[in-house]
C-alpha cells in the first residue's frame, strides 16, 4: 500500500469558521474540554447521523488517523478553539475504548500536568494495597491514547522481587486492570508461579527456576502484548517471561542474591543470572597487609586491616556469562578488587564442628578434598540443590556452596584463585591515600616487596595527599605525575600545578566573585618578582584575583554575570538586564595576557546572552577572531523545547533554521530547516516514530528518501536496523519492517544491520530477522555481540547492493576483543562463512590494564598489512613503540609529544585543558604542519594547515552544538562549506556551495556507513555519495565514493585526514593502534589511553 506523506494542521479560530474539505492530517489527546478521536480508521465529522459539529470557544480537538480525517459542511470551530488533525499512515494501533473506573475499593494517587492553556500533557496512577505497597502502575501516553501499565513483584514475604515490562491495558482511561499480569490459567500472577512458599498443607513449594509462562490472550494484557498475538506492534519481540526476578537464600542469611533478566533466555533458571555472594575473609588479606605495613605507618593508616578491623567481608559476582569478579572491603571501604585468575593462589581450609555450618566460594573448577563425617553440601548458584559429601575428593563449579554437617566434623580444602588485582590504601578517617593497580601488583607478587623500598617507587602507583579541611591537595600517578591543588577557605580550588607545569614554573588559577562564582581561569607563568606557586600563601588564596601580575596569563577564560554586556555592536541584540540576574551574560578567551593586561588583540572568543524569564537562552552572539560574529536564536515552547533555532538571521547567505515538532508525549516528532524564517517553504528532513511503549521505532528521512527501522530484543538491546536478511520482490523490501521500496514511494534501504548475541536472542516470528550464530564465536549473554551482520548499496554504482556481510567476534573473559572473522550470512540456512584472512583483527592481546600488545590486521586480499607489538615505558601505560608503525614520546602529564613513522614526525603542542594547539614536522618545532584554536567552551573552533594554507572554523551554538564550517583556502576568501542538520542527533548536512542537502546514515556504535544525496536518483533509488565498513578498533576497511569529514564514530568525531587521527570532544584517537593518545580526564579505566574499555 502506498505510504501517504503525513500532514499536520493546526487550527486556532479567531471567529467562527467553518471548513468543508476532506484533509490529510495526523495526533491525539483528551481531558476535560478537549475531544480526541484516534483510530487507524478514516474520521468524519459530523459523524454519521449527525448534522453538525460544533467546538466551543475553550474547547480541543485533536484528531489522528492512519488513513483521512473528512470535514464535513456542519463543522464550525469557534472562536477560541483549538483543532489539530493528523493523519498518519504509519498509524496502525486502533483507539482505545474509553472505560474508566474510579476504583474508590482502592488507595491510589493521581499525578496529573497541565500546560499554560489548562491540557493535560501528562498523567500517571499508582495503585496500592492495603499495605502501602504499590501493585500496579499506570501512565497514559498521550500520543496514542493508551493507558501504560506495569506491576511488581513481590515474594511471600512481601518483599520487592522485579518488575514486569510495560504494556498497555487496552483503555484509554485509568482503572485497575486485576488481569494485566497473569498465570496462563489466568489467575493473577504472584509468588506461587515464581517463588518459595508453603502451600496449603504446609509443604515447600519452589517455582524459582520453574517459574510459570505468563498468561494473557486477549488485548490489555502483559501476556498479550508479548506474544505473537500482539498485532499492533509485529515486530515487538515475545516472551513468556516479561520480567525481572531476584531471589535470595532461603534461609533468610541475606548471603546470596540472584538476579535474572527479562525474556526466554535470561530468566531464572538458566544459569544466566547475574549471582552475587558474600563470605567472610581468612587469608585473602595477606599480601595486601604485608604492603600495608612495609609502606604505611600505623599514624597515617591505623593498624592491622584483618585484626583490628570491624567489618571485613569478601564480595564475589558472577556475571551472566559466569565471569568471576572479587571485591573485598574493610569497614565498608574497598581495598582489594580481582578477578578469578592464577596470579595469586590462596590455600583455603574450611572446618565444621558437628551440627554446624560454614560457607566457602568457589572461584574456578577445581578438585576440592573433603575429610570427616558425612555431610551436605549446599550448592546455591543450583539453586540450593543438595548433595553429600564425605571423605574424599569432588569436582565442585564455581559458586557459592555451604558445608552442614549433622553427626561428626567436616573439613573442605581448596584454593582461591585470583587475578588482575588491584588495592587500594586508605588513611583513619577513610580516605583513598593510595592505590595499585593490577600491572603494580603482578610486579609486587613476581618481584617481591624487596625489590621496592619505598612507597613511591611501587610500579604503577597512585598517591593521594590532603589538606587539614580533608581535601585533596595532590595526586601522583605513572602516567600524569604529580599534581598539586590549592583551596580557599571556600573550599574552591584558586590553583593548580600538573607536572609539566612544574617544569615550566607555571599553574593554574581561578578567580570567584563575591557570590563564589568562577570569573577567571587560565595559566600563569610568573616571571620577575611575580610570586610562585610553592610561595602561595593562605591569604593569596582567599584573595580575588591572581597573587601577582608580574608575568603571562595563557588560555584566559573570562565570564560575566548579572549585567548587560552590548561590546558585540550587533544591531537588534540588546540584553534584557532583568533577566540576566544570577545569569552569565558573558565570556571571552584571551590567547594571552601580559603583566594581566587583556589586550584586545589578544582575544581568540567571545560570547554574548539573552534569557528569558524561565531562564532558556533567547539569543547568543559568539565571535571567533578570524570568523567574526554569528547569531543564534531560539523559540521554546511552554515546556522549554526548542521549537525552532536560528543561526544568523540577519546573514542571508548563512541563515539557517531549524523547526521542532513535538507529539503529545513530548518526544521529538518531525524536524525541519530552510535557509531563510519561512516556515511556509521549510524542508521537511525527519520524522519520529515511536512504539506505544515509547521506544524508537522508525526514523523517515527527507521526502520519503529512507526509512529506517530499529527492532529491539525484549530486555531492550538492538536487533536490527532494517534487517540485513534484504529480499527484494517487484522493488519492494519484504523483510524490511518498513517494507520499504516501490510499494510505499520511499527508496530502498540503503544499510541494514542485524546484531547477534545468543541463540534465541528474538524470537518473534513472521519477521525474517533470523539470528546467526557460529561456533567461531562464542555467544555472550552480557550484552556483548558475538556477530554483525550488514548490507549496503554502494558508491559508485549506486543501485547495487553489496553482498551481505557479516563479522564474528571472540572475547576474552574481560569482555576485550580477541579476534574478528570476516564473512558471509546465509539468512536461509542461518550460516556463516567465514573468509580466511579477509580484514580482520586477529591475535590481540593485552596486558591487565587493557593495554593492547599485540594487534595483527589484515586487508581484503588477506595480505597482512599491520603485525604489530606494543612496547611501553617502564612501569607506565604510555607507549614507547609500536614495532613496524611508529615510536611516541609524552609529555610529563601523558599527553602524546610526539609520534615518529620512520623519518616523517609529529611534535605536539597543547593548551593548559590538553587540547592540541600545534604540530609540527620537526623536534625543534621549527616547522609547523597544523595549528587549531578553542573558543571559551574549548571547542575546536579552527583548523589550519601550514603546508597549504588552507584553514577551517568551526561555529558553535552556546551548547557546543557545530553549526557551521568555513574554509579558506590559500590565502582565499572565506567560504560557508556546510551546516548540520540535526533532530535527536546530527542526521545530515546542507551543502551550502551547491545548495544540496546530505543525510549520514550511521550503525550502532555512530560509525558513518552511509552518505546519501536527499535527491533520488531516477528509478526512485537513493543517490549514495560514501560508504563505509570498518574493522573492530575503527580503522576503515574498504570504503569509496566522496571525501567525507565524519567515519569511525562520526557523530562524535571528525577524521583529521592531515594526522590520520580522529578528533573527539576532548582528545584524540588513532583507530590505526587503537588507542587515544592522550589521558583520559574523567578517568574511567585503569590505563587512561585504552580504546575499548
């Protein structure tokens, strides 16, 4: 059937009108005074025996369909009336019957928001028991006029257990709905279909990991709307298990908990739940109290940890694929984490006097020896099955197991096996004073604390030092170094010193009003009788300003507030002084000062604001020297959306709009632009369209140029983006969700992607999104995908698919990529053919930071092309070599100084936030290659190449948002190259040279996969301009068609073809090595430079 083009109009009566026109239209609502009719079905008004339909001032319509709404002579809408009609031929859910009940037998509470003109715009009911204890919860969503509902679970007991999916109740009002979650005989479900209880004559009843399916035929219904009976939504994958469960021991010890996931192959009782234990520590503390005593005094951090502690418990967890992690805390307070591994070996006995018990984990598959009296032995991760035990050895699994004896002692020997360990130090009062992490601790275990004096020269060490107010006054790390931080009495941070400061005699400052405000940061370097940072004193401290003006100031940032700022001389931009209270109004960066002067000649940004009275941004003016002023304007909505933005009104050749539409829900629904304010002529580039329980469903681009459709599993993970299992009849792709193609006017799917993750991972059927699986790659059921599968019409031929492709991927047991296989899906037979030696990434592997050491890659002939060794600084995560590529050198806080391919160099300059500001081709730094400046947000606002003199800017919005990219070349005039269009995220580009509009078509992780022209081609086939695949760590593996600015991860990043490196937000990333190449400021992992964490 053909897609119509959705429409949308909105009617606002100023008198009394009257319409007689048969429209296309699309939404949906209702509440007092308002009226909403919403059926897949065609709408006429007045309704058949009807002569009239008459909306009263005050009143609302909101109409939708799935097919035509019909005005009839007979309707009037009066003046102060409000109509909106859609019709939407995506629209496949019917109206939901409207049977409210007031359920006063009840305890409930009712939340309920209005906008300014009196609508509801959300609503929500939570029903509870005599108890207090909620029982079901309800929303309505608004767009589809649908109540959403989901229940609890609660055990015997009484206690919260999980939670159930949401689902709608099939009624468009609130009323407690006693058969949403039920039994397959329906009987209301509850602990008798998942729980422990005793039943009627007192005997134990365990339904854990038997727990019942999930009942539910008819519409309304949890069961329902999760099977392949749900009819509104066919892609919605199945299960009998819509929920999530937990469970503790039974014996009410609170030792062991369980925790299974949602769907047929995570629920309990199969072995994938995520288990989590607690036992008591003996000797898991040795080696940890050993360095404690050699390198800590009893003064700095108390005494013995396992004998004069209070609490000391070991925390064992096992994921879903049954990967063992070990935490270990004193008093509350990690100080040791592992996982199970054999770099250290305990002995462990465990011993029972008759009629008692104990509990002892299980890290490993291990023989364990058992002597004395017949006894039990308790097995929790099965579910507390039972066997018996005596003299002897038994083979026992990983997990938690508890020994009980009856007639005589018993005694269990084993070993704990740990790996990848990690400590931390703290002093008396609790705070972190040091910590090692796992490469530090190999070296202590192979080495011996013999061979390490003192605390310092620990390989891989971090120390933390603090003031007399308890905060953290300096840091020291191998990567880093040290660095040291200055407070006021405020307890604001006025100054700072890294390493590398230090060696240059400069640190960092910031200034704070009255009110304790930042109004100043940047770097000082004192010069003559300009004071130190090791001279600072407590006064200099609570002080203004800066302790001397004796020196440079470099990457100055200053901010004003509370008072109108009109230096931008832009006509029509005046800020409103009764609004900027409390409020920045505005910010500038200077590149450097002298003796604290700001000179003007000196300023690399600037910014200028407007609010209104809610505090939204009404306008910026930001001015980048070299780019000069740009504009951006805003209009919100009464919720504070943006409705539509504005960059440089007043610039006809840069104007640019965008235009927002929300649904009733308030999630984005369509997106528009033009390149002038006429909301007549503007371009349609996005709509939205969501499931009834809210997820992304589809996403139309351009004028019916692509649909894309995303399919989730049940517990939420990606599926598909349109289905890689691509069958074409008459033009038409009949796999497709969207069935795309011919039939419905929108060009074929240009990329499909289909995600593998385990056997059974969706299990709708009628929808030939078939999973693959293969030996090769063992499937993960944490989240991990074991394979990928892809197809892509390719430039230049621009209607010929490429032949499906798919990779297959092994981990290691941290979930770090060992290898990927490059090859071929067969959908029919559900077969992978793997290519021998065709791009992959092969023999990888890591040290216990995540460090790659080993990477090989090949190219699509099979040729090895990279067979590389990783080769670090002693007792750091920098590189000192990447044997057959290149060798680096870093500065004394990590940040990658140089890079060497053969005789070609790179030697790198930064500003204080680490942001690269120049390159140059020699050690001397004589020549310099590239140069990029950063406004006051530290966006990357230029970019210029020395050996061509060609020079991009970038402008922002006051978010940080790119709007814009110029580009000279040789010296030329500036030119405006492009400018983003965004809706959720960046969809696409307009051309501004050749006035076409682009849309980047991206996979999962925001790889560029595709570019396409929003014009098609003749036939009705999208025109591609680019495509892409990639190998694992991000390096392309074949890709044609134009230059494109965006690749591995293109929605984060830009490639920097002059460096060959990927240019994110806050550093950069070499997708040939697979690492960044400076440190990580937040901090995530252990070593600061690993790619995939």
């Amino acid at each position: 059937m053909k897609r119509n083009q959705q429409r949308t109009y909105r009617w606002v009566a100023k008198a009394a009108d009257h319409y007689a026109i048969a429209l296309l239209c699309l939404a949906g609502f209702g509440a007092q005074g308002q009226t909403q009719i919403i059926t897949p079905d065609p709408i006429v008004l007045p309704a058949t025996g009807q002569s009239s339909y008459i909306l009263s001032s005050g009143q609302s319509l909101t109409a939708k369909s799935g097919q035509s709404i019909t005005l009839k002579p007979g309707v009037h809408l009066m003046s102060g009336s409000t109509a909106v009609l859609q019709v939407d031929s995506d629209f496949k859910i019917p109206l939901a019957p409207n049977n409210p009940q007031a359920n006063t037998d009840m305890n409930w509470i009712l939340g309920r928001s209005f906008n300014a003109s009196g609508q509801v715009v959300s609503e929500s009911k939570v029903f509870y028991d005599d108890l207090g204890k909620a029982v079901q919860q309800q929303s309505k969503n608004l767009e589809f006029g649908h109540v959403i509902a989901s229940e609890p679970l609660y055990s015997v007991y009484g206690g919260a257990v999980g939670s159930t999916l949401s689902a709608p109740i099939n009624n468009a009002s609130f009323a407690y709905k006693s058969d949403f979650f039920t039994s397959a005989g329906g009987v209301a479900y509850s602990f008798r279909n998942f729980g422990r209880y005793l039943n009627s004559v007192g005997t134990k009843q365990d339904k854990t990991v038997t727990a019942d399916a999930v009942g539910g035929t008819t519409s309304g219904t949890l069961g329902w709307y999760y099977s392949s009976s749900n009819s509104w939504e066919p892609y919605q994958d199945v299960t009998t298990h819509p929920y999530t469960l937990g469970t503790d021991a039974s014996n009410g010890s609170g030792i062991f908990s369980r925790k299974a996931g949602v769907g047929n192959e995570l629920r309990m009782g199969k072995n994938r739940e995520a288990i989590s234990f607690s036992v008591p520590v003996t000797g898991e503390l040795e080696l940890y109290e050993s360095i404690r005593s050699k390198y800590f005094t009893d003064a700095e951090v108390g005494g013995r940890t396992a004998v004069d502690s209070a609490v000391r418990v070991m925390s064992v967890s096992l994921d879903a694929d049954r990967n063992v992690g070990i935490s270990v805390s004193v008093d509350g307070l990690p100080v040791l984490s592992a996982l199970a591994g054999t770099e250290l070996t305990i002995a462990k006995t465990v011993s029972v006097a008759a009629n008692s018990n104990a509990y002892f984990p299980v890290l490993a598959s291990q023989s364990v020896s058992f002597s004395g009296a017949a006894s039990s032995l308790v097995n929790y991760v099965l579910n507390e099955a039972v066997t018996s035990v005596s003299a002897g050895a038994v083979t026992l699994a990983k997990g938690l197991y508890e020994l009980r004896t009856t007639t005589g002692a018993q005694t269990a020997s084993y070993s704990l096996g740990l790996g990848t360990i990690s400590m931390n130090f703290y002093d008396q009062l609790g705070r972190l004073r040091a910590s090692i992490p796992p490469e530090g601790v190999k070296k202590l275990l192979n080495g011996g604390l013999a061979n390490y004096a003192t605390l310092a020269s620990v390989p891989y060490i971090k120390t933390f030092e603090y003031n007399a107010q308890g905060l953290l006054a300096a840091s020291t790390g191998p990567d880093q170094g040290r660095s040291e931080l200055k407070y006021n009495t405020e307890g604001k941070i006025r100054f700072s010193q890294n390493a590398l400061q230090k060696q240059k005699g400069s640190y960092s400052y910031t200034n704070y009003d009255s009110y304790g405000r930042a109004t100043e940061s940047g770097e000082y370097l004192p010069t003559g009788t300009g004071i130190k940072f090791e001279n600072l004193t407590a006064a200099m401290l609570d002080a203004g300003g800066l302790p001397s003006v004796t020196g440079t100031q470099s990457d100055v940032s200053v901010i004003q507030y509370d008072v109108a700022n009109a230096t931008h001389g832009v006509a029509g931009y005046v800020q409103d002084s009764y609004f900027l209270g409390g409020a920045v109004s505005y910010t500038a960066k200077y590149s450097l000062l002298i003796n604290n002067v700001k000179d003007a000649a000196k300023l690399v940004s600037r910014s200028w604001f407007n609010y209104d009275g809610d505090g939204n941004v009404l306008w910026t003016v930001s001015n980048a020297t070299g780019l000069g002023n740009k504009t951006m304007e805003y209009v919100y909505d009464e919720f504070g959306r943006v409705t539509k933005s504005v960059y440089q009104k007043n610039t006809a050749a840069e104007t640019f709009v965008h235009y927002y539409e929300y649904d009733l829900n308030g999630k984005l629904k369509t997106v528009y632009t033009n390149t002038t304010d006429n909301i007549s002529s503007r371009v349609l580039h996005a709509k939205y369209i969501y499931a009834l329980t809210g997820g992304l469903k589809r996403v139309e681009y351009g004028d019916k140029l692509q649909g894309v459709d995303y399919v989730y599993t049940v517990d939420g993970k990606l599926k598909s983006i349109n289905n890689a299992n691509v069958v074409m009849q008459n033009e038409i792709s009949i796999n497709d969700p969207g069935k795309d193609g011919k039939g419905n006017g929108f060009a074929r799917d240009v990329f499909s992607q289909n995600m593998e993750y385990y056997p059974n991972d969706y299990l709708r059927t009628g929808t030939n999104i078939l999973g693959i699986q293969n030996a090769s790659a063992p499937f993960k059921f944490g989240g991990l995908a074991n394979g990928i599968g892809w197809q892509t019409q390719v430039t230049p031929s621009n209607t010929v698919v490429d032949a499906a492709g798919m990779n297959i991927y092994t981990y290691d047991t941290k979930g770090q990529l060992l290898s990927n296989i490059w090859g071929t899906p067969d959908y029919g037979t559900k077969v992978f053919t793997g290519t021998a030696n065709v791009n992959q990434e092969k023999g990888i592997s890591y040290d216990s930071h995540g460090n790659l050491l080993k990477l090989q890659r090949t190219n699509g002939a099979g040729t090895t092309v990279n067979n590389f060794t990783y080769n670090y600084q002693a007792s750091t995560n920098k590189l000192s070599s990447v044997t057959g590529y290149a060798s680096y050198n870093y500065d004394a806080v990590g940040q990658l100084a140089s890079q060497v391919k053969g005789t070609a160099g790179m030697y790198l300059d930064y500003d204080v936030s680490g942001k690269v500001t120049s390159i140059y081709s020699d050690a001397a730094k004589s020549v310099i290659m590239l140069s990029f400046a950063y406004d006051e947000g530290g966006n990357r606002i230029m970019k210029k190449d020395h050996r061509t003199n060609a020079v991009s800017w970038y402008s922002y919005n006051d978010a940080g948002t790119l709007m814009a990219v110029f580009e000279s070349k040789n010296g030329g005039a500036l030119q405006l190259l492009e400018q983003p269009v965004y809706g959720s995220d960046r969809l696409g580009m307009l051309n501004r040279l050749g006035g076409n509009y682009s849309y980047t078509l991206t996979d999962h992780l925001g790889n560029t996969r595709a570019i396409i022209n929003r014009n098609k081609l003749p036939g009705g086939f999208a025109d591609v301009q680019y495509n892409a695949d990639y190998y694992p760590y991000g390096m392309e593996a074949r890709s044609a068609g134009i230059d494109s600015r965006y690749g591995y991860q293109g929605l984060y990043a830009e490639k920097d073809k002059e460096t060959g490196w990927n240019s994110f937000e806050l550093r950069n990333y070499d997708v040939a090595i697979g690492r960044w190449l400076a440190v990580d400021p937040m901090g995530q992992y252990v070593s600061p430079y690993v790619g995939m964490g």
